[in-house]
C-alpha cells in the first residue's frame, strides 16, 4: 500500500493534465471561410466591403473594438472618394451631410521653407451631391463609419480578437486567435493582410518583411484654435527648415479643430539625433511662420506617434496564399504622407484580385503576382514613383524656394504646378531637370 499511493496520486495527475489537453482542445472552435482578412481599418474594411460586392464569404479579425482611434494626419484624399463612390454613391452624400464629422476640403498648401505659400486647389470635377473632391475626420470617426458599412450577410467580425499563431500548410492559411476567452482556429484558402506597418501576416510570409529605408515616423496633435486656416479649409504641408526632409502639417477638423503634426524619415531622425516631439513643439512656438497662428491655441490631449511605411519602391505585396493591403503593404504616399486613399483601394484591388483567384481555383504567388501586385503597381506604382523623388528633393531647401518664387511672379507656372498635382503625366515633370531648367530661363 505504502508504495501504491504514490503509483496512484502520478497517475491521476498525468490523468488530469490529459483531460485537460483534451478539454482545450475539444474547446477550439473550428471554421472554414473562403477569405480570412486579418484588420478592420480601412484596408480590411475596404478588402470586405468589395468581397460582399462580388458575394464572397468571409471572416475579418481585429484586435481593437470600434469605435477606436487610429494615430493619423485625418486627411481623406479623392482617391477615398474613389472607392467609396464605386461601392456606393450615397455614403459620400452622407459623408457630406454631416458638418460635424466631416470638412469638405478644396485643396492644399505648400509652404516653401522660406515660409512663400503655394495654393493648388483641388479638381472642380465633383459629382452631384459631392461638396468637395475630399474631407477631413478623425480617424476614431471615418474608421467607425467605414466599420458600420460592413455588409454582415457576407462578413463575420471578431473585435477585440487576439491573434495567437498564422500558419501555412497543404494549400491552407491557419489562423488561430482568442476573443472573449474563447478560443478559434480559422482554415481558408488566402488571407489578407490588414493589420498595418506591424503586420503579422507581412511577418509570417514574407522573408523580408522590414524595409527600414522606407519608414518614417509621424507625430499628431489636436489643438483647438489655431488661426489662418484657408477659408476653403485647404489642408497645409509647411516645409519647414527645422524638419526638413519632413514637413510639418495644418489640416482643419470640425468643430474648430486642427490635427497638427509633423513627419519625417527614421533614418533621418537617427543620423541628425532628433527629439521629433521637442522639433515639433519648438517650431509651434518659434517659427516665424506658424507660431502666431498657435497664439491662442490649447493643445487638446497628447501628443501621439505612429510608424509610417512608405512606397518607396516596388516590393512583393502577395505570395502563396496571402495578399498585403495599406500599410501592411507599406504604401503611404511618400511625399504627402497620405495612406488611406491607398489603402482603400489596395482593399478594393485585393478583392478583385481574391474573386479572380476564386473563379481559377488559383491562389498562389505566381497568379496573385499577376492579379494583384501589377495591377496594383500599375495603378499606383508611378505615382509612388513620383513622390518618393519629390520626398528627396525636400533636401534640397533652395529648390523649393527657387520654385515657388518663380511661381509666385508667373500665373502660368502656378497653374502648371498646380495641375501636376491632379494629371500624373505632368506631375512626373517634378522629376526631370529640364523642368526646373526651363524655369530657370523663364520659359
């Protein structure tokens, strides 16, 4: 007996820790989906919004409950307008009806470094019912209103979902995640990568899934009160000598507000050992350009950063069984900074490119290659292109001023640069030296 006891209590623990294995196992509730999409911001939501177009299934995973902030410029381009108007006309209709979530906005400011202002106002091509070619929100709103515009006859949303593993097998993407204290094991046959400049998807498939020439670093603010704001709330991008390459922006909110911030490239900060907050702050109260427009402006909560992913050049954004949306698929415009015009239609062309793959029973690299990455680089790729020279001639501060100058004494230069920011054939002029020589000899 003496020695039974002890035979006993070993077996009844390793009984137990079975059970227990069995238990949780059992507990794992399994689904199958003919497209998993990992992120609910507007790359997922766009992704979802074109699969329910085309009446594909599928499941959507996001680690954050909405509504929720997302750390951002506010900023909303044509090419949001885009996309939202080919799914539905109506939703921009609403978008403008609603003054205190939404500021239509005209067009843009630049701001040489030697503080001369060039005002480009946007195309006056709007459709009935559109009050302006773009807007300005806050994130925590636009996101949410996208968010409310999943269709959930065809999508199924797991908020405040924990990613645990994404595996790759057989032909299948495995995604296994925890919500609520439940756990689930997700099997389909591609997934999409939503989840922005940390993508856990970009990690598990793509060997080299950093690219640390392309990231910037962003910081953004509200204040309320900022004064001098363009009458037909025209978002401004001051090239201002303290943040250079970068540039410090002005983009007016509803309700008197301004998301203020400023952007620069990593490696910058690194080599020049720069306190991006103390930059910031310190042009806000210094520069003679801005700081009297902040006199009587209150910062309103913090001051918060984000990593920026930038198109700086063209890289793998899909392979065998997955496709990178946003900034997963690192495409904020290098110049402007703007990411979710990019991201919603990276969404809309990742779900043609899913509904291609579906009808071919095809979902490996080499056919997303094809019916996605150079669709995509096709539409976008110049334009990419463009802005990440423009980002590098903000290095050269004298050329700004050179341009803007000679714009400021010649109407016909100024609606020529003007037009370059709507007509891309002419925006790739930027790039060539015969444009500033042509400048340069008044022609």
């Amino acid at each position: 007996m003496i020695l039974f006891c002890p035979f006993v209590a070993i077996r009844k623990i390793i009984f137990q820790a079975f059970e227990t294995i069995i238990l949780a196992a059992m507990s794992v509730q399994k689904m199958n989906t003919p497209v998993v999409i990992i992120g609910a911001g507007p790359a997922g939501v766009g992704t979802s919004i074109y699969l329910s177009l085309a009446g594909i299934k599928h499941i959507i995973i996001e680690k954050e409950t909405f509504p929720r902030d997302k750390v951002c410029g506010d900023a909303i381009s044509g090419k949001s307008a885009f996309v939202l108007r080919k799914a539905n006309p109506s939703w921009l209709h609403d978008i403008f009806k609603q003054p205190e979530n939404f500021t239509p906005s005209n067009g843009i400011i630049f701001v040489a470094p030697n503080g001369k202002a060039l005002e480009i106002p946007y195309g006056d091509n709007l459709k009935p019912g559109e009050l302006a070619a773009g807007f300005t929100t806050p994130r925590m709103v636009f996101d949410n209103y996208l968010f409310q515009k999943i269709n959930r006859e065809y999508a199924t949303v797991f908020e405040g979902s924990s990613l645990t593993s994404i595996t790759r097998s057989e032909g299948k993407v495995q995604v296994q995640f925890e919500q609520n204290g439940n756990s689930y094991e997700v099997t389909s046959p591609v997934i999409v990568g939503a989840d922005g400049d940390k993508s856990a998807v970009r990690k598990n498939f793509l060997n080299d899934h950093t690219s640390p020439k392309a990231y910037a670093v962003g910081l953004r603010a509200y204040y309320k009160g900022v004064e001098g704001l363009h009458e037909k709330n025209y978002i401004e991008l001051h090239f201002l000598p303290e943040v250079l390459p970068g540039y410090f922006w002005i983009f007016p909110l509803p309700n008197g507000m301004a998301n203020v911030g400023v952007g620069i490239l990593s490696e910058t900060i690194r080599q020049k050992k720069i306190n991006l907050r103390e930059q910031m702050l310190k042009a806000i109260e210094h520069n003679p350009t801005i700081s009297k427009r902040f006199k009587n402006a209150t910062l309103q909560g913090k001051i918060q950063g984000w990593g920026l992913p930038m198109g700086m050049e063209r890289q793998p954004v899909s392979g065998d069984q997955f496709l990178l949306t946003g900034d997963a698929a690192s495409l904020i415009d290098p110049f402007s900074g703007e990411g979710v015009g990019n991201a919603l239609y990276s969404g809309m062309l990742a779900a043609y490119a899913i509904q291609a793959a579906q009808e071919k029973n095809d979902y490996s690299s080499t056919f997303f290659k094809t019916a996605y990455d150079d669709v995509l680089y096709r539409r976008l790729g110049d334009e990419l292109r463009i802005s990440a020279t423009l980002q590098r001639l903000c290095k050269y501060p004298w050329l700004f001023n050179f341009v803007v100058n000679k714009a400021h004494k010649s109407p016909s230069l100024s609606k020529t640069i003007s037009c370059m920011f709507t007509d891309m054939d002419l925006r790739d002029q930027l790039r060539k030296p015969s444009f500033y020589i042509k400048i340069l000899m008044n022609r």
